[in-house]
C-alpha cells in the first residue's frame, strides 16, 4: 500500500533526540527498527527500577563497561557516563587521524559502547589537548570554570541519586586530566543543587542534589585504593539470564569497541568486585545506593506503577508479546501522574518504544541518497507494518495497518539555501587549544549532533484510539555485497567543496611552489586562493571550463613564499554563479562506527623555514599510523612504504634511511624476528631511524643493535625548555645547524615513552623536562652501528611534523640526512 503527500513547505524538526533515550536501541539512530522479545524483557525489567547514577571520568576508554553493565542491565538503573573530553589528544591504532578527526573516532566509539552496555553519554565542550602531569595544567588549559559548568548542566539534566568517579582527588598519582575529572565531579556535586551557581541554566533545568559521590577505587600505578573506613564493596560479576551474558563478557564487548586504542578485551566469568570510596554527600554503609528507594514507590502514587508493572513481567510472553500492550498502556496512563523529573520522563520515552516493540511495529524513514546540498529537494518514504496481530492505524497514511503488509508514503522536502552544513556540532566553529565553542546551550553534553532529518509517525492503538508516536530519522540504505545492509544516516553537504591535495606545505624563504587545489561538484566558475600579505599568488585565479561530468578537477596555482620565515594559513574557495564554497569534506569510515562527515573550511598550513635535506630516497615501515611519510615528502625525498616482506638486509639496501612508524614494535608481529635485518642494513652504512614504542608486550624484543630500556617517562609540556647536549653532532650540525630556537612552537608535548637506560654506545643529544621534574635525555638516542647510523626517537614527530613545525622538520632533516653528505 502507498499513499503520497504534497511537497511540503520546509520545516525544522526540534523533537529532541537525546543519546541513549530510548532503552532498546540507545544512541543507535541509524539502527533498522525491530526487537526480540528478550529485549522487550530487559526492557521491562528496567522500566521498574527509577534509580540513576552518572559515573564521571576523563576520557573514552577510562569508564568501567563492566559496573556500568552491571548498573544498566543488572540493577536497571539509568546508567550514564560523562567523560569530560572525546579523546582528540590521544593516539590512533587504527588510521592516521589525530586531533579533531580522532575525537570524532573515540566518540563514535563511546557511542557504539553504550549501545552495548546500555548506558548513556555525555560530554563537556573540555578538549583532550594531551597528557597533562597535574590538574593544575588541565583546569587552566580547560578553563576551569567552563567545564564545571558542563558537568553541573549534564547533573541537572540527568538527576542521578548517585554520582562516581573513577579516579581519586590526589593530584599527582596519574593523568592530570584524570585528577580533574574527580575534582569536576565533587564541586559539581554542591554546585548543581545550589540555584544561585550558574542560574542561567535555570531556565531550562532544575538545581538538582544527588545524595552521595563516591570513588570506585583502584590502585593506579602504586596503592593508592584509599582508605577503607568510607567503603563500600559491591559484587559486580552476575549474570544475566535475559541476555545470556555475564556482566564482565557485556563489558568486554564494550570495552572493544575502543578500537583506535587497541582495547580489545576477554569476557570475565564469575564474582568480581567493586569497591566505592565515598567522597561526598551522605555516608553509606551497605551498598553505594543506600538510603535511595529505586522502586516507583518513591513518588506518591507510585506504588501501583510498580504492581502494574511487577504483572506485566510475571505475565510476559515471549511468543505473543503483544499481550503486554493493555499493560503497558496502563502504565503509561499512570506515568502521566507522576512528576515531570528526569527519570519519570525518560522511562515514559522507554514505554512508547516497549509499546511499539510488542506491536511489532516496524517503522523507517528512507532517502533517495545519503548526501543533500543546500537548495535541493529530496525525496522521503516513510514505512510501516504491524508484525504483531492488533489494530493499528497511522495517521500520515491515513490507513489501518494490515497484519504483516508493507505501508508506505512518500514526502518530497525542500533544503532551504541556508541550511547549514552537517558535521560535529563542536566543530562547526573554532575553540581554544582547551575548550570547544558551542554556541547552542542546549547541545551541550550531547554525545553527538542531532539527526537532520527526524520525522514524527503518528499512530493509534486500538479501539480507544490510544496515541503512539514514533521518531525516525532518514537514512540512506546501502546493499554491500560483503557486508549487507549498511544504512547511513542522511547528511546536508556543501554542493560544491574545495580542498588543497596536501594540508601543510613547506616553503623555503622566498621560494615559489606549485600548489594544487581539488575541486568536487563544480563544472563551472573560477577558483581562488586567499593568502597573508607578502605572499604572491599566479594566476590571481583559474577559470572552471564546462565539462561532460563534474568529478574531482584538480587546478594548480604558483604561490611565492616571503622572503622571511614564519608560518602562515592560506584559504581557497571556489565562486559558482554569485556563489562561493570554501568548504572541504572529510568521510571517516570505519566498520565498527557510523561513517562519520566533517566539512571544515578548506585551509593550507604554509611553513617558510631554511631546511635542507640530503637522504633522496626513504623506506617507511609503518606502525599504528601516522602522517610522517607525507611530510618526508614535504621536504623533497622520494619515500616508499615497505612491508613485512621488506624487511631484508638486501632489500633495504635500495633506500638512504629507514623510518619505523610509530608503534610498529607493538603493531608489527614481523619485527619480533626481523629487527636483525635492520640492524645488518645499518652495520653496512645505511640509517635506521626507530620512533617512539610502549613498552606493553616487548619482552625479549630488540629494538635496537645495543640495549635499551622503555619506560613512561614523558614530557607534555610542548614549551618546556630543551638543552642541546651535543651540539657539535652531525644529527645537530648537518645540513641544519639545530638551535634553541628550532623548539619554539611546538605542539601539545615534547615526546613520550622515553628510553631510561641505554647502552653506552648511544650518545644523548636533548635533555628537557616538565616543570618541577628532573631532567630526561632519552627522548633522541644515536649511535654508530658499523659503517651507519642508528637512532631511537621518543620525539612526538608525528605531532610536530604534521602541524608544521619548522624546527621540527629540520631536526628531522637532519636525522634522514645522517651518513650523507
């Protein structure tokens, strides 16, 4: 059956669509409706619990998957997580991406992990800008009041009874970031109850008091599990007949959707406890949650809801769940009454999608393609069938459903000329180095950006006309061939986009360099390069000529450098008919997340620096990923990317030097026994450079011809002075002579997981340290191995060296250039 609608006038849809709000599909918008009948179950096993508690950290990753499993699933609390950044300082296992793409990642991924463990997500607009040794460093960085107005924001939304933190409060014990998130949640604790912190939010929320914080204490790094008269231990190692999962194997799940960390992990059978410290608020003595009734008996008049739905779960069947629906809609009718607070509201969100479950109601919202411009019409089909026998009709079709029988109508939408582009909502506009800029209060702490097309379905239940409304958000189906249905949700993108082929150019002083700019969508116009005074551009712009098909067109531009050095950011855009685009798209695609879109302006980090090179041609093996062989083109040498079958003293003998990527010891199986090769390449007058590994899973693994020891030891502090220890050696003299300016500018750290020990025959040429600390010469190791070069690098080049910085590039230079004249 089809019913079509007129085109419709352009609206914006506001149904909020918060992350996690619905119990059977949480944070999932892209997921194909449809539910077995043990997750109705689980969810109507959640729906008689109204107790809430938030656990507070730093970062993804630093949650505990198997308590909040155990809370959500075991307990049926509403679980929530408010990790205080996305990890967009981390480093990446799987892919290239750092900085803003990598907390694009780690989002998604913390998203894909409550789906699992189903809990909720949140954030602060706090971003990670890197390991931080104290709390001090974070909360100035941060801006310390900002990010605790956050967390008293996400407190007053979500009213939790209980609040967690997993670190402690004793700064200098672990991450800096980690101490700040403890600290967060304890003054936020007070802050959210009193109404005269931050009224501005009282607007829109409530002051709101949890009874108790409490630390879910762990030793980290030495004893530090606190003292045990404020403790209580809690067994969370259950299991769960509902989804035939103990709590430690649903964590494991969960924890491995940290992908880009490598944080697979193994299922844990058995007890397994918890202990929980308290910080703030009232004493417990049995159970963290003391003193807290979780039943609806809670709120006046809640006892029924709890008889009501104490039968709906004896009475439950599995095979005829649609039994539940007179149930479900006296429970409904009884939610009505109750007060209007956060837990009240989101299981009332829960019981229209329980109710839609046992209907077997099956509803979608369909694309014609996955990407929309601005000004175009696309083309929805909305579907429905009633898998379970019931009477159902649905309004926008003004139809009864049919047992079992596709229904579906069609809507054409215009996309008004300004609608703005889609991509991370804390991205849209520039921040601090501490801070994102989010301009709309109400996105603050969403895990991610509203959906661009929501639609509400209209339906009635019954003889009694009861109402049922169903959100959908439109996607795009894809049929891979591989793996089956993909579906992606539908995107607003910049008709035209523009992007320069490579994101950093270096310049020497008054030098002139092609430069090529892609351009997607547009067959006709004119393309221009916006540039600093005293940089020159030829032509002043290149005319698009009509073509058969738009493609990506690729047009060149001479620019000219000034004759200083320094840096400097060039634009591009691209006018089409009084239009002008100066938008680029990133797509990040990976198969454990939603593919994911950002469209930021289309910008050229330009770096004039004297730099000299004298290695031509370079082998790179790569590790977890990184961008350093890009910028080794940068400087003008040819540089192939090797594999495990590579890894020959013959076959090394073809290039100058050879650079190991970062990790690639922790990464590569292969290096366990080829290192030797690369010793040999080196012993007969090659040069062989080896970037930063952990020292996690190296036992008995060589990384270098000579002896040395991997520690933690870091320096985070990217100004900490840097002292050239040796500074008449060929890697600080050759061809570029390396002063205590080339250290000015640089980015985040210094470098990480230093060697300290070593063998004599490496000579230490840096020495730096954080302040406060003492000093560390292990971040630039070389020795002479033979007739070549060997070198160990903790150094965060693949940091510096994509962000342009210049004293970075020549230090490299001239660890390439060793051994060459």
């Amino acid at each position: 059956m089809q019913a079509t609608s007129p085109k419709p006038a352009w609206r914006r849809w506001t149904q909020p669509v918060l992350n996690g709000l619905l119990a059977l599909a949480p944070g999932l918008a892209v997921a194909a409706p449809g539910f077995s009948s043990a997750e109705i179950l689980q969810s109507l096993r959640t729906l008689q619990t109204t107790g809430t508690v938030l656990y507070v950290a730093a970062h993804p990753d630093d949650e505990n998957t198997r308590l909040i499993a155990y809370l959500a699933q075991g307990r049926g609390y509403r679980t929530g997580y408010l990790a205080l950044t996305r990890g967009d300082g981390g480093q990446n296992l799987i892919g290239p991406e750092l900085r803003e793409e990598l907390g694009v990642i780690r989002t998604q991924e913390l998203l894909a992990a409550r789906r699992l463990d189903q809990g909720e997500q949140f954030f602060t607009r706090a971003v990670d800008f890197g390991y931080s040794k104290h709390p001090d460093e974070a909360l100035a960085t941060w801006d310390r009041d900002a990010v605790l107005a956050d967390v008293v924001r996400v407190i007053r939304q979500f009213q939790p009874d209980v609040i967690i933190t997993r670190f402690s409060l004793e700064p200098g014990i672990t991450h800096g970031h980690h101490t700040s998130s403890a600290m967060m949640a304890v003054e936020a604790f007070t802050q959210a109850a009193d109404p005269t912190a931050y009224p501005e939010q009282l607007d829109t929320l409530q002051p709101w008091q949890a009874k108790r914080v409490v630390w879910n204490s762990w030793s980290f790094g030495r004893n530090n599990a606190g003292p045990a008269d404020n403790r209580v231990t809690v067994d969370v190692g259950g299991y769960n007949p509902v989804v035939g999962q103990s709590f430690g194997e649903i964590a494991a799940l969960s924890r491995s959707m940290h992908k880009s960390q490598g944080f697979g992990s193994v299922g844990s059978r058995g007890e397994a406890s918890e202990n929980f410290d308290l910080l703030a608020g009232e004493p417990a003595t049995a159970d963290f949650m003391d003193g807290i009734d979780p039943n609806w008996s809670r709120f006046p008049g809640g006892a029924r809801i709890d008889g009501l739905l104490a039968d709906i779960v004896t009475q439950f069947d599995a095979l005829q769940p649609e039994r539940s629906v007179p149930g479900l809609l006296q429970v409904r009718r009884a939610l009505a009454a109750m007060p209007d607070v956060a837990i009240v509201e989101r299981r009332r969100a829960q019981v229209e999608q329980v109710l839609q479950a046992c209907l077997g109601l099956y509803v979608e919202t369909t694309a014609d393609r996955a990407a929309v411009a601005p000004g175009e019409t696309v083309t929805f089909t909305h579907r429905a069938i009633l898998r379970r026998p019931g009477e159902v009709r649905w309004r926008e079709a003004t139809t009864a459903l049919p047992l079992n029988e596709n229904v579906e109508w069609t809507q054409v939408v215009e996309v008004p000329v300004d609608a703005p582009l889609s991509e991370p909502y804390w991205l849209t506009k520039p921040g601090t180095v501490g801070l994102f800029r989010v301009d709309d209060p109400a996105l603050i702490g969403r895990g991610d950006s509203p959906p661009v097309f929501p639609f509400e379905q209209h339906f009635e239940i019954g003889a009694g006309h009861e109402p049922l409304t169903v959100t959908t958000t439109a996607v795009d189906v894809e049929n891979d061939r591989v793996r089956g249905e993909l579906r992606h949700e539908v995107k607003v993108v910049a008709p035209v986009t523009v992007s320069f082929s490579n994101g950093i150019a270096l310049f020497r002083p008054g030098q002139s360099r092609d430069v090529a700019v892609q351009v997607s969508g547009a067959t006709t116009g004119s393309v221009t390069l916006t540039v600093p005074t005293g940089w020159q551009v030829s032509p002043s712009a290149v005319v698009l000529e009509e073509t058969p098909a738009a493609g990506v067109r690729e047009v060149g531009f001479s620019v000219t450098a000034p004759a200083v050095t320094g840096e400097a950011t060039l634009g591009a855009r691209v006018n089409v008919a009084g239009m002008t685009y100066d938008h680029a798209r990133v797509d990040i695609a990976y198969d454990h997340i939603p593919r994911q879109l950002w469209q930021p302006w289309a910008e050229l980090h330009a770096t004039v620096v004297d730099l000299e090179v004298k290695a031509s041609h370079v082998g790179y093996l790569p590790g977890a990923g990184d961008d350093v062989p890009q910028a080794l083109e940068r400087m003008g040498v040819a540089v192939t990317l090797l594999d495990d079958a590579d890894l020959t003293a013959e076959r090394l003998a073809a290039f100058d030097t050879v650079v190991i990527g970062i990790r690639a010891f922790n990464t590569r199986e292969a290096l366990r026994e080829r290192s030797a090769a690369l010793f040999d390449y080196t012993a007969a007058g090659g040069t062989v450079i080896v970037q930063y590994n952990t020292n996690g899973g190296l036992q008995n693994v060589a990384l270098a011809p000579y002896p040395l020891s991997l520690s933690r030891d870091r320096v985070v502090d990217e100004q900490s002075p840097v002292t050239i220890l040796a500074p008449d050696h060929p890697a600080m003299t050759t061809p570029n002579r390396i002063t205590a300016a080339d250290f000015e500018g640089w980015v985040q750290e210094r470098g990480l997981y230093f060697p300290n020990r070593w063998d004599d025959a490496f000579t230490p040429l840096l020495e730096t340290n954080d302040p406060g600390e003492e000093p560390t010469q292990g971040s630039l190791l070389v020795a002479r191995h033979g007739e070549g070069w060997f070198v160990y690098t903790g150094i965060s080049w693949f940091r510096e060296l994509p962000a342009g910085v210049p004293g970075a590039y020549r230090l490299f230079a001239n660890l390439v250039s060793l051994g060459h004249e």
